[in-house]
C-alpha cells in the first residue's frame, strides 16, 4: 500500500498543478497566492464552482481533524507539517502522504 499511496501523492501533486502552472503563466497569479482576490473570485465564480468549494472545504476540515486525532493516537510526529502541505498545494497530495506516513509508522510500532 505505500507505493501507491505515494503514487496518489504524486499524482495528487502533479495534477492540481497543470492547471495552477497554467493559470500562474496567462494570469501572472502565481501559484494562485499573488491575487488572492481574483482566486477566491474564480472558486466562487458561479454556484457550481462554490458548491466545489464548500465541499473541499468540509473535506479538508475532516482531514485536519482525523490527521491530528490519528497522529495523537499513533504518536505520530508533526501531523501539522502535512496541513501546511494541504494549504500550498492541497488535499490531493497531503492526504495520500499522511496515509503513506501512517502506514509507515504503524509498520514500525508493529
């Protein structure tokens, strides 16, 4: 399971990332955080756009919660080094990794 959680990570990483790397060139918004104005205008653009929205924001709040409770209960360290993670490039990689890392030190408790 470690590899392929860390090829979802990967992948998690690379493909949020096309389009941010397009948008960061047409734009000049790079990585989306030098006009945080016009970022929040298109994620919430429309009311499909902010039903995504909404929706990841509840999934990330989940993950913050579990990863924190998981991480306590395991004695797994720094669980908020993933949440940065997850703020500069999002869910997609940092949930996969932090499955990748739980794995790993459950191995190593076991």
């Amino acid at each position: 399971m470690k590899t392929i959680y860390l090829t979802l990570a990967v992948a998690g990483f690379i493909a949020p990332n096309i389009f941010v790397t397009l948008v960061s060139i047409e734009t000049g918004n790079i990585l989306l955080y030098l006009d945080p104005l016009a970022t929040i205008d298109g994620m919430f653009a429309n009311q499909i756009s902010t039903a995504f929205m909404v929706d990841l924001f509840f999934v990330v709040g989940v993950f913050f919660l579990w990863s924190h409770t998981e991480a306590k209960k395991l004695k797994m360290a720094h669980p908020w080094k993933l949440w940065i993670l997850t703020m500069l490039f999002g869910i997609a990689v940092a949930f996969p990794l932090f499955l990748f890392q739980r794995e790993n030190h459950t191995s190593k408790v076991s």
